[in-house]
C-alpha cells in the first residue's frame, strides 16, 4: 500500500515538500488539466451570523440574511481537451448557469452547447418571491417589477401556436437558436454583440482569478482540515480587486454591463490599501475551494461574512435537458405583447382579432 501511495503521489508530481506558492499554483494547473469542471457560490455563513455582519448596512434586513443564506450560484463547463487550452476558436464547449438555494431546486437554469444552442427554465414563482425579498418596498408592495405569479398564472391564456411561450411560463425548459434571436434583433435594429452566452466565458473567471493572484500574493500554509490542504494567501485588496475587474472587463462589456463596470471602477477608487487573506483548499491535487471574508473589505460589517468558491474539476460534460420545446423569437414578442396588454383577452377594445 506504501508504495502504491507513493507511486500515486509521484504521478501527480507530490506535494508535500512543495512551498504553499508551489502548491497552489500546482493546484491551478491540474484543475486546468481537466476537460470539466463545476463551481458554486455562496456564503458560508448562517442567516444569524450574516444579520449580524450586516445589520448596520443601509436598508438591510432580516429577510435579506436569510435569503443570502440560502442563495447559491453555480455554473459548469466541458470540452473535449484540456480547459487550460481553450481559446477563443474553440466553438464545441458545453456550460450551464444555474440560481438556486441550497435545496437544489433552481429558480432559473441555463445550458449551452456551443455558442448558438441554448436552454432555459424558470421557476417564475420563486423568482417572484425571491424579488420581494429584494424589494425596499417590502413583499407586495412593490410597483415596477412584473408580478411574476400572475404571470405564470395567464399562461393558459396563450394560443396553443405559443406552447413553448407556455412552457416556459410553467417552468419547463424550452430551446433556443441563438443564430434567430440574432438575426431578429438585428432586423429590428439591434446589436447581436451582448447577451451571447459562451462556455468560455465561464472559463474567462477562472483565468481572471489566476490572473490577478500572480505577483501579488504571499502564502501561508494552514495545515490540513476535513481532508484538504489550506493555503492563505495574502493580497493587496486594490490591487487585486483592480487586477480582476481589469481582467473581467471584456465579460462585463459583452454581457452590456458597461455602466456597472464603470461603477466598480468608482468603487475601486475608494477601496482602502490593505491586505486581505483568501484561503485556498486543494483537495487531490487540485483547487476545491477559495474562501474570501468579504468583512475584510468594508469596515461598516461587523463579524465575518465568508463567501466560498466550490470548484470540482472532472465533474462531467453538461447534459442536454429532453423534451425542450423550441422558444423562437417572433413567439416571445407575441407573447409579450399579450400579456403585458390591458386588452388581454379580446373585447369590443381589442384589436387583435382573438
């Protein structure tokens, strides 16, 4: 069995005389050597101990701790060769995009398989509930976002030539041919730049991230817990949260986030020039986990408020959901100009001929 163990560990290159800087850096790289990988965001922090972080912020309330509790983002993506050498020409990557709670259940799902094939489902009602929470007016009072449960309520009252509207108003997935919605909106004056998912913008963040730790960084080893190593990096804040924006800029514009990003920028400015500490798990040789106090960076939270990265590298290719009804531009239009109608429904009023 020793020699066994040792084999293993020389094949993976070992790493127990390596330098912590050695060891995350080692880490990237295999997860870099993988073809797949999945990630998840969220705090990792119960609803009490973030109330208590943030209960002097501006508007913010209990509702809003347990909510972030809850909240999980995560997202994965697959090629056929190694992550590390996908470039911008590589066009047969899968990935998906998924908000939800720590039950598993989705309040919106995304999946893509090159950059023209796309699928989608929304829960309407979470998301519903989920805006309520949001809203600084309070659950039900709000006046400038849709009534999301009224909508899925009117699906029914679609012809039956919008099923695919339908469906997804009921929360089941529909596909999309990105290359349509492209040339519909460049036929109605359009631009086909933005909003274009891409697997390999899910692979930009992981870049970025490496990116921004380069040359900036110094390491600690943290001993090992529930069986990881834990490294703690140490870095400028500025510098790496200028860095990062810096290397996210070209996401951020693609996705027609040009206005937030320059809000960041701002942001940046203000940003004190301290240290923060990150800690990184490697778990098999590989990165399983990035950890920031986000309190580190704003002297008005009081207490600890962790955000953990999850990453598992080798988790699978990204599955095609069955039974997806095909959602074509010239429907959703329809559709939206029938529900958001007070003439909804016909009527001496209704010019719609229905």
């Amino acid at each position: 069995m020793a020699v066994l163990t040792a084999g293993t560990a020389a094949c993976d290159g070992g790493d127990a005389n390596l330098t912590p800087d050695a060891k995350v850096k080692q880490a990237f790289d295999k997860l870099g050597r993988q073809k797949s990988l999945s990630a998840e965001i969220g705090f990792n922090a119960s609803a009490d101990q973030i109330f208590a972080a943030m209960k002097d912020q501006k508007d913010f309330k209990r509702e809003h701790a347990d909510m972030l509790a809850d909240l999980r983002l995560t997202y994965s993506l697959s090629y056929d060769k190694p992550i590390k050498d996908v470039d911008a020409e590589d066009e047969n990557g899968e990935g998906s995009f998924a908000l939800g709670g720590k039950d598993g259940k989705q309040m919106v799902e995304v999946r893509a398989f090159g950059v023209d094939k796309v699928y989608l489902r929304a829960d309407l009602k979470r998301i519903g509930d989920l805006a309520a929470k949001v809203d600084k007016k309070g659950p039900g009072k709000s006046s400038d976002r849709p009534d999301f449960d009224e909508l899925a309520k009117k699906a029914d009252t679609l012809p039956s030539s919008m099923d695919s509207v339908k469906g997804a108003l009921k929360g089941e997935w529909v596909a999309m041919d990105m290359k349509s919605f492209e040339a519909f909106s460049k036929a109605n004056g359009g631009s086909d730049d933005k909003g274009k998912l891409d697997p390999k913008d899910q692979k930009q963040l992981f870049d970025a991230l490496q990116k921004s730790l380069d040359g900036n960084a110094t390491y600690k080893d943290a001993g090992k817990k529930n069986g990881a190593d834990h490294v703690k990096v140490t870095v400028p804040a500025k510098k790496f949260a200028e860095d990062l924006n810096k290397s996210l800029k070209p996401l951020q514009d693609k996705l027609g986030s040009k206005g937030k990003s320059d809000k960041v920028d701002g942001d940046l400015d203000k940003l004190k020039n301290k240290d923060v500490t990150l800690d990184v798990a490697v778990r098999d040789g590989m990165v399983s986990a990035l950890t920031v106090d986000l309190g580190q960076l704003d002297d008005e939270v009081k207490g600890e408020l962790p955000l953990t990265l999850g990453i598992k590298g080798g988790a699978g290719k990204v599955q095609a959901p069955t039974g997806a009804k095909e959602l074509k531009p010239q429907d959703l239009i329809g559709a939206g100009m029938l529900l958001f109608s007070d003439k909804m429904g016909g009527g001496k009023d209704s010019d719609m001929g229905i």
